[in-house]
C-alpha cells in the first residue's frame, strides 16, 4: 500500500466517462429488441458486480501509484483503446437490432479489458483487482441471463 496515494487522475475519469456513454445513451433511447432491459436472474452477482463497478472507478480515478510513469501510448494503452473501439462497435450492432452472443460479448468483454489494460498501464493494482472481480460478474450475468 506504499505505493499508492490518493490523487486524481483526469485520464482514468475521462476513460470511465467514455466507457460509460453508450449506457447513458441506452438508458435514454431504448435499442431495437432490446433484451438487456429484461429482468435478470442473478440479483445477486449484479449487487456484487455494481459495488465493483463503483469501488473501481473510485481507484481508477483517485488512487495511483507513486510508480507509474507519465501517461503515453504503450501497448497497453493502445489495447485499452483497442477495447473502447470494440465496445462502441457492439454497442452498434445492438442498436442496429442484433442481441445475439457475439453483441452480448462484445458489450461484456471490451469494456472490461479497456479498463484492466489502463490500470495494468498505470500500475494500478488495486483497480486491476477490482476490474478482475467486475468481470467475473459482469460476464456470469451475460452468460447467465442472455448466452445459455
């Protein structure tokens, strides 16, 4: 815990923000077969996976590591860019009427990865853990309520 400090970091609020538009938009404009708005059968793992979700963006964007070095494109930062640009793709297809396996993936993974790179990228370990622990969830609620 040495290693870190509270401090903000304008990137990873700016990163959480992005990742997060398409869900502002969703909640405002309903998609066309819109199955992500049907009731979900693992309550549980949901109030789990939203008290990770929260707890990692709190880290992502107010805990770093005395570490880190200055923000640059690495290969991490490109794969978590990489990630943004796949998850705004599916969200696309969703809104173009597809909600079948490889969109409910697309909405679950992506994100996910956009947000362990960037923390792998910026040393934080803290929000890599909680990221970890977000998708597990966040991937048995797809599995689960939309794939099997």
């Amino acid at each position: 815990m040495k290693k870190y400090r509270f401090a903000f970091d304008p990137w990873g609020l700016l990163l959480f923000l992005l990742m997060m538009l398409p869900n502002f938009v969703w909640f405002a404009v309903p998609a066309p077969n819109d199955i992500l708005r049907q009731e979900s059968v693992t309550p549980v793992v949901d109030g789990i996976a939203s008290v990770c979700q929260v707890l990692l963006a709190a880290t992502l964007c107010a805990v770093v590591n005395r570490e880190r070095e200055k923000p640059r494109l690495t290969p991490l930062v490109a794969a978590s860019l990489c990630c943004g640009g796949l998850y705004f793709a599916g969200w696309a297809f969703y809104y173009a009427g597809f909600a079948g396996t490889p969109v409910i993936a697309l909405l679950t993974l992506p994100p996910c990865l956009c947000f362990l790179f960037y923390a792998l990228d910026r040393k934080n370990g803290i929000a890599a853990i909680l990221t970890v622990l977000f998708t597990l969830c966040h991937l048995f609620y797809s599995i689960v309520n939309f794939m099997i």
